[in-house]
C-alpha cells in the first residue's frame, strides 16, 4: 500500500494534524489499497479559515481561473488522480 490520500487546505496537500489515518477498502475486492487522512476538528477548522479566507477573493477570479483551481489538486497528486480512475484509462 503505497498511496496517502491527504487532506487539500490551503493550497496544499497535508496529513491530518494528529496524523491519524484510515483505510480505503476497495469495495469490490475488500482489499485495503491506500490510507487516507482522518480529519479531525481542529483539520476543518483549518479547512474552514482557509476557506472564508479565500472567499474573500473568489469572486473577482474568471470562469478560466476557477475552473484551474478545481482541476489542479487531482492533477498535482502523484499518478494524476485516484487509482481506479487510472486503471479505468483515464489520465
């Protein structure tokens, strides 16, 4: 198992502050196939600050610009996006 799914605040890929974590469980396999960051209070409140802070100039950015930010976390992580989207072909 090779892939952390972290949490995306900020701008920025990271762990949860506790650093606790759970499995992801492929449901048709039952395997386990990545961890992924378990979110804790203090993790969506930093989530929540960065978002009010970021509203603040959201509506000044164009339809290209937002339509950029919703696209780069999936594209910055490692392989370009999860990993049965990948194996499904996609890129």
């Amino acid at each position: 198992m090779s892939e952390l799914i972290s949490n995306f605040i900020n701008g920025e890929s990271r762990p949860a502050l506790d650093g606790a974590t759970y499995d992801v469980i492929d449901p048709t396999t039952g395997q386990t196939y990545a961890q992924a960051a378990l979110s804790g209070e203090a993790d969506a409140d930093l989530a929540l600050r960065s978002a009010q802070k970021a509203f603040e100039t959201w509506g000044d950015t164009t339809p290209r610009e937002r339509q950029a930010a919703g696209t780069r976390p999936c594209a910055e992580r490692p392989g370009g996006g999860d990993r049965r989207h990948r194996e499904q072909g996609h890129r």
